[in-house]
C-alpha cells in the first residue's frame, strides 16, 4: 500500500503529548500563509473542512487534510511529517511546546503513482 502522507517516530512522540493534552486531533498542510506551508495541528473540530479539502490518510490515527488546489500541486509527492525545535508562527497546537512540524517531501516513483491512481474512488 502506498501512502500519501507518513510520519517520523519523533513526530508520533510529540502527537501523543498533544492527544494526551487536547484529545482527538487533526492536521491540515497550511498552503503558506503564517508558518509558510507547515503543516497544522488542530483538536478535531477546530477548523472548519469543506469538499475545498482533500484527506490525503492518517498520521498516527490523524486525519490529514490539504486543500485540493494546493493538492493538485503536489499529488505527485509523499509527505513525511516531522518535528524540530524552534517556535513557528501558526496556531498550530505543538507551538506552545517549543516545537513545530514540518513537511519533508519526495516524489512518488511511477509505479507509486500507478498504484495510487488505481485506488482513486
């Protein structure tokens, strides 16, 4: 199975702070406005989704969100989320802890993308 978004087990640790803090969360891959194009984590409920969205999987049982525009951009690209010191300047939950997420990214290989557009629904 090929997934679009993946997560670094330094991420996950600082996920489970937040959960254990703010309960059922989920990220949203900020399109570059306050922290660039960070990505966002948010208690669920928090921000307002609409069919502009596009889940692109879970992280660590996270939704994860990008808005289609921006999606159609980046399609082609496997986003890892990870974690490093230094505060961003979001309104994303981890801040406050003296941290923030950030995306690495790599492109798909052809069979990854033939794969992936084979379980479009």
């Amino acid at each position: 199975m090929v997934k679009r978004v993946l997560v670094t087990d330094e991420a996950i640790a600082v996920i489970d702070t937040l959960i254990a803090k703010f309960g059922k969360l989920i990220f949203h891959q900020s399109g570059g406005c306050c922290d660039g194009s960070s990505p966002m984590c948010f208690q669920d409920g928090e921000l307002m989704l609409d069919n502009s969205d596009v889940c692109l999987g879970e992280i660590h049982g996270c939704l994860f969100y990008m808005s289609r525009d921006q999606f159609e951009y980046w399609k082609h690209t496997q986003l890892i989320i990870d974690v490093v010191k230094g505060r961003g300047a979001s309104f994303s939950l981890e801040i406050p802890l003296g941290l923030r997420f950030i995306t690495k990214s790599r492109l798909f290989t052809d069979e990854e993308i033939q794969v992936l557009e084979a379980n479009i629904v």
